[in-house]
C-alpha cells in the first residue's frame, strides 16, 4: 500500500499544476516543475521569447533554432495530424485568433491556411515553417509537460506520484485515490481508480462566445468549423500527450478517435451533462 502523498502547486501553463508524491521527494517535485516551467516558457503562444513566436515571426522555409522538447512535441503534432486526416492540426492558431481565443499577434495574417503538414523538423534542434503558420501547442503541450514531469520523478527515484494539470493528469504507480471525472458543466461526473496511465478531458460547454451570431469554440474540424458538444470527453491513455491530444480528436470525431487509440490500448469515457430534476 502507498504512503499518504504530499502535495505541492504552483501555477503554470495557464492553470494550476499539483505534483503529489511520498513524503521526501520534495527535492525531486522541485525539478518535476522545473521542467514544466521550461516546456511552458518554450510553447507558450502569449510568450514572445517562446519557440513558438519565433517560428510565427519566421520567413516561409527561415531555418529555426528551438528546444528539442519542442521538436517532441511538434513530431507527436505531426503524426497526429497525419493518422487523424488533418483533424488534429496544431497551425489552427490564425484561426483561434480570428474566433477570439488568442491575441492576435504582430505576426497574423488574414486567412493563413498552413497546416500541421507544413512544418518541416530538420533535426532535434532546427524546424522551419514551408508556409506562415500560427502554431498553438495549447492541445498537446500541456500533456507532453505531464509526461515529462513523470519522466524527472521517475529519474528520481520516485515509484509513486500524481502530476495535474488542470484535470490533465499521469498517475505513475498506484496511489491508493480516486481520480475525479468532471462533466461539461464543470460538476464532478464520476471517480475512477488510475494506475500507471495518463487521463486528459476536454469539453467546450463552458467556453464559447459570440461571433457573428453564431456561437463558436476553441475546438475546430478538420474544415476548421467550431465544434459544439454538450458533453465531457475524457481519454485514458499510456502518455498524458497522447490523452490531452486525443480529446480534441474525440470532440470531433469519436469514431475516428476509437480507432487511433485502438491502435495503442487507449479508451474514451464521456460525461454528459445531468439532465435538471
């Protein structure tokens, strides 16, 4: 049976992460969130010293230098993007802008239609864009800082441990917890048991707005139309990379979803939202 766990939180990649390991590795969570900090600092949208500003404010085929963690990730984004169609596209980021999501950057331009397709990885440290892309790691990133962090634990000698991102969650080991499940309205839905998996859910009940007329959100089709879904998503998967990514798949197309992860053990639960007494 596993020690009771203590917790630390800081806030980082926009939400509030919780590390919970045995007591006695408070050395090793200190390096677990350093390592997010970086990932944060490297694909942050909003920052304009990240990986990503530089790859916005680049020429079409400008060599790059970033962070290999950035290159992982964008590898991952890559492959994605091809299993799922062109679904799941990380250059969406003129998009999202134009719907309100994120700022519009110096950089914008009106109708840019890169995809995920267009980015070019020359090496673990080099990448360039062949077209002008606004690349938003917020579907991927926050998974891949999970994973990461687990990795550093891991390296550390910890066996047991919880990393939360904002319900973006790897559980290593087995902690003697339930894990919180929440709805599209933000209730708790349910708990299962985790052990040794990652846990992702997304949802956009609670995050839409307005645009000409027409009620819109941050999750977008493979045409790049909103996606409006009156339900929770939430994906078990081995990497808290892979859960984070497959949610937004999932929103879309739950079919198509089903059989990627059917490739690598992976299941989708949905949550819908309590029907008023």
């Amino acid at each position: 049976m596993p020690e009771p766990l203590v917790r630390r939180c800081r806030p980082l990649l926009g939400t509030f992460v919780e590390i919970a390991v045995p007591r006695g590795h408070e050395t090793a969570v200190d390096a677990a969130f350093a390592m997010i900090a970086h990932i944060h600092g490297r694909m942050s949208f909003h920052e304009e010293t990240s990986d990503i500003a530089a790859l916005r404010r680049a020429r079409p085929g400008q060599v790059v230098a970033v962070d290999p963690e950035t290159v992982a990730v964008l590898r991952v984004a890559r492959h994605l993007h091809e299993r799922s169609g062109g679904l799941f596209d990380v250059a969406i980021g003129a998009d999202l802008a134009g719907l309100g999501f994120l700022p519009c950057s110096p950089a914008w331009e009106e109708g840019a239609a890169g995809t995920a397709a267009d980015i070019d990885i020359l090496d673990e440290t080099h990448v360039r864009c062949l077209r002008r892309l606004q690349i938003d790691l917020g579907g991927i990133a926050k998974g891949h800082a999970v994973d990461r962090a687990i990795d550093v634990l891991i390296e550390r000698g910890v066996e047991f441990a919880i990393v939360n991102a904002g319900g973006d969650l790897r559980v290593l080991g087995s902690p003697d917890e339930p894990i919180h499940l929440r709805a599209a309205d933000g209730t708790i839905s349910g708990a299962i048991q985790l052990a040794d998996a990652a846990l992702a859910t997304s949802s956009n009940l609670l995050d839409r707005r307005i645009v000409g007329g027409r009620p819109v959100t941050p999750h977008l089709d493979a045409d790049r139309r909103p996606v409006l879904s009156d339900q929770a998503v939430t994906v078990i998967a081995d990497l808290c990379i892979i859960a984070d990514a497959m949610t937004k798949i999932a929103l879309a197309d739950r079919s198509l979803a089903m059989a990627m992860l059917a490739e690598q053990g992976g299941e989708i639960l949905s949550h819908s939202v309590p029907e008023p007494a």
